[in-house]
C-alpha cells in the first residue's frame, strides 16, 4: 500500500470548517461545491438527516428529502472539501438514531416533531 497516497488523502479531507451539531431528526440544509467543467457552483440540498454514521475521516451523514413526490437521499462525508456549509434549520425530536422507517412514509406521517428549546419558552 502506498503510504503517501493515503496521508495525501488524510491531507485533503482535513475538516477546514467547524460545522453545527446535529443528529437524526435535524432538518439541515448542506451547500455542496458541485465542479461542472471548469466552472464551480454552490448547489443547496434542504432535508432531514436520517442517519450519520462512521467516526473520523470516514464518517458520513445522509439527508433524506421529497422532491416532486419523489425521494432523494443524498450521502455527504463529513470531512469533504467540496461542503461549503451545514446549516441546521430545525431541530427534531426522535427516538431513534437511523430513521429508516422514514422512507415508506409518505405526506403528515412523514413529519418529524420538532423540539422545543427551553431559551426560546423562556423569552
């Protein structure tokens, strides 16, 4: 195994950006670097994370969304270069960590509760 390949890739995938906390529920919205050519893009993709999974420079998360009545997952590595920013847009309440169940559920049964902030009842 070439060694130096492998700290190459180490080398590249090196978080540059601290990103929010969240977890299985969250509904995020991840801005991706998409190369087409010689030209760069920043596309957005808004949806409920359904799983994150892995640790170090192999861990990933997939966010679920419903676009035209379809489903799309999309799998993004944690430690990618091509992820300009995660913003977490609400903040879900679930009792599992890999919601799976979700892909068969289609329209209200789909929704996730969100959870209340103890600052936010506060004010």
């Amino acid at each position: 195994m070439n060694f130096s390949a492998i700290a190459f890739v180490h080398e590249q995938m090196t978080p540059k950006k601290e990103f929010p906390a969240f977890k299985a529920g969250d509904n995020v919205t991840v801005n991706y670097k998409i190369i087409e050519g010689n030209k760069e893009r920043i596309q957005s993709f808004k949806g409920d994370v359904i799983k994150k999974q892995g640790t170090g420079h192999t861990a990933s998360f997939t966010v679920r969304k419903i676009s035209d009545g379809v489903g799309v997952e999309r799998v993004f590595p944690f430690y990618s270069p091509n992820i300009d920013s995660i913003e977490v847009n609400k903040t879900g309440h679930v009792r599992r960590a890999k919601l799976f169940y979700q892909r068969s559920r289609s329209g209200k049964s789909a929704r996730i509760r969100e959870k209340r902030m103890a600052s936010e009842t506060a004010e």
